[in-house]
C-alpha cells in the first residue's frame, strides 16, 4: 500500500488522468474509419483497393504527424501541443459530418484523422515528465491504456450508423467526447516543471545513423503495425470473406481488438522476467503460424481464434519492444521513441495496403495473408542474428544492459 501512496503522491493525478482520456479518446477517432469502412464503402461503391486506402490513410497521417507533435512537445511542451492537437482534431469530424460527399473526400478525412493517431506524442510526455524513474512503467502504462479507445469504435460506430440512419452522423457524434475531453484537458492538465531541452535536428540525425534504430522501426512497425493495420481492416476482412454484416463484422474484429490492447503491459512485465529479445523471437515466430495459418481462410471461428492469438502476440511485441529500446538507447530515448512510433504507424499504413491490394488482384486474402506471415518469420530472422552483436555491444555499456543481454 505504501508503495501505491508513494506513486499517487510523487505525481500529478490531474496530468496522469487528462493524458489516458486524451489518449483514449483520441484513439477512438483515429481508428472510427476502420468499422465505418463498411457502410462508406457500401455508398461509393468501392473496390478492395480503395477499401484498403480508405483505413490506411489515418494510420500513415498519424505516422506523418506523430513526428510533428513530437517536434512541437519539445517546443512548447506537452500541453500546449495537446490542446492543438484537440482543436485540429475537429476538422476531420466537421467535415466527415457535413461535407463529405465523395471518396475523395473521405480521403481528406482519412488523413486528417491522423492528428488524433498522433495524441501519443503529447500524452504519453505529460504523464511521464511527473514521475520518478521508479514509477516511468506504471505512468506510461496507466497512460498508454488509452489505446483501448479502438474498442469502443468498433463496438459502437455502426450501431450508431445504423441508428442514426447514416454514417455521416458517427463523425457528428464523435465531437461530443471530443469536446468534453478537451474541456477536462485544458482545466485539470498540467506541464511538469521538469521538462528536458528541446532535441535539434542534429540530435535525430547522430539517431539516425545508426543501424539498431532502423532495426527497432523494423521491429515496431511490424508488431504495432501489425495490431493497428489489422484493427483497422478487420472490419473489411470479416465482412468480404464471411458476408457479416457491418456491425457483426465489427464485433468479431471487436474480440481480436480486445486482447491486443490490453495484454501490451504483459509484454513488457514478461520481458523484464524472461528478457525481450528471447520474448520477441517467440512472439514473431507465434504470429507468423497464425497468420500462415489465417491464409488458408478456414471457418469464421478458427480464423477468430488464429487473430486472437495473433493480435495478443503483437500487443505482448509492443511491450516488448519497448523494453528492450530505452536500454539500448539511454541517453535517446526521447528521440528514438518518436521515431520508432513513426514507424509502427507506417507498418500500420502499408498492412491494410498489402491485403487490399493483393484481394483485387488475385481475388483472395491468402496471398496478403502469406506476405504478413513472410515478414513476421523475417523479424525471427532478423532478431537472431542481430542479438549477437546486441550481446556484444550492451554489455560493454553497462551492467543493467548487460544483464539484459546475457538474460535474453
């Protein structure tokens, strides 16, 4: 009990609790596409192409803008950045609302929507410039379980759709929340006096030029790609594959969403116990069986179960992953947590691509599905020939690295 007293009171509660609604709220928008593409696509007449466009498009924007409000928390700081980030978040929602009359538009929208996939750069700062050391796992991870907002857009989107009688009114709707948490934000957040030097451009560069940091986007993109691609899609996948309806296609999108979102923090609790390399390499190998096995399309429950089990390895690789960055990365981990998260934001643009693209040409998920299988095994591959040098280089860095080294 002592222990829980010391993390309430050696914070900001107001900043912790702003940080998880934004963050939770904003991962609602940001996916909302993906349930509705459904319905939207019904009324453009859309092939799986422009389908796979339509739920990409936020994912790569929010790839795109993580890096610019990371840039701007440096400059102005976390709550500044936030506040902006609410404010540009309601164009996508006015126009998706009131004007979008076209597939390019929704486009438009899309895109846009990636502000609100962009929160994280904004909110996971805020809660952790309050805490100690000590307490950085419990802040970001009570933070980070904002991303369980993906699961009330897929719950509920289309039962408002349905409802309200059109998919225009979601976008309307969706400025409720967005208001309310935007009014909690401006009054109870608030920026820790401890806040670091704003990076340079050179910093990212000497991050960049280094080979491990491409490793780790590889990595990321594959595993919170992965999760956020699949989120997005599944909607699409359920109902061309199984002929579900909108809202029954979300819903079993739903139960794979579900797990991949809250067993994050059990990845990193477990890579701490077993080291994360070790957790990775077996966490890429499980997904690379399931989604072998989802390419031969079998029965609408054994497909359900192969993405349960695959989309809780990529929430677990998550965590995962960023246990292993900060000990590779002490003195950057600023910098390259923006650019990894990028690039899991890319991974997530190009999953929904790769099915779409290869269901128009071929007439069947099972070769996309074999391609997604093809670079989890890769990532295997990739793992256990980089550790050695990883082995090599950590311990020669300290002895908590090193520790982790010789433990995975």
């Amino acid at each position: 009990m002592a222990d829980r007293k010391s993390f309430w009171q050696s914070g900001h509660k107001g900043s912790l609790f702003s940080a998880f609604l934004y963050f939770d709220m904003s991962f609602m928008i940001w996916v909302m596409m993906g349930p509705l593409a459904v319905l939207i696509a019904n009324d453009f007449q859309l092939d799986a192409a422009q389908k796979a466009n339509l739920v990409a498009l936020p994912l790569l924007g929010g790839s795109i803008l993580r890096l610019v409000l990371g840039y701007l928390t440096d400059r102005i700081g976390p709550k500044k950045t936030g506040i902006l980030g609410m404010i540009l978040t309601f164009i996508p929602l006015i126009v998706g609302w009131q004007f979008a009359n076209s597939i390019s538009d929704m486009y438009f929208v899309g895109l846009m929507l990636g502000i609100a996939g962009a929160s994280f750069a904004a909110a996971l700062p805020l809660a952790s410039r309050w805490y100690p050391p000590e307490y950085q796992g419990l802040a970001l991870g009570i933070a980070g379980a904002g991303n369980s907002g993906t699961i009330f857009a897929t719950l509920f989107a289309n039962r408002l759709a349905l409802h309200y009688g059109t998919w225009h009114a979601v976008f309307g709707l969706a400025l409720i929340p967005l208001a309310i948490v935007f009014l909690i934000f401006l009054f109870t957040a608030k920026d820790s006096p401890n806040q670091p030097a704003p990076k340079t451009l050179a910093d990212y560069g000497r991050v960049l030029k280094q080979k491990d940091t491409w490793l780790f986007c590889i990595f990321y993109a594959v595993t919170f790609g992965g999760f956020s691609g699949l989120a997005n899609y599944l909607t699409i996948f359920f109902n061309t594959q199984y002929g579900l309806s909108a809202v029954m296609a979300s819903d079993f999108a739903t139960i794979c969403i579900i797990v991949g979102s809250f067993f994050r923090p059990l990845g990193g609790w477990l890579s701490d116990k077993l080291g994360g390399i070790r957790m990775l390499v077996v966490l890429y190998a499980v997904m690379a069986l399931m989604l072998a096995g989802i390419s031969t399309l079998p029965t609408l429950w054994l497909t359900t179960a192969l993405l349960f089990v695959g989309m809780m390895c990529m929430g677990m690789g998550n965590g995962a992953v960023f246990q292993l960055v900060p000990q590779r990365f002490q003195q950057e981990v600023g910098i390259i947590t923006g650019i990894v998260g990028a690039a899991g934001g890319l991974g997530g643009y190009f999953l929904p691509k790769i099915l779409g693209n290869l269901k128009l040409s071929t007439g069947s998920f099972t070769p996309g599905f074999l391609i997604l299988s093809g670079i989890a095994l890769s990532c295997v591959v990739i793992m256990t020939i980089a550790q050695r040098e990883w082995k090599r280089k950590w311990i020669g860095e300290g002895g908590k690295v090193g520790n982790l080294a010789s433990n995975a």
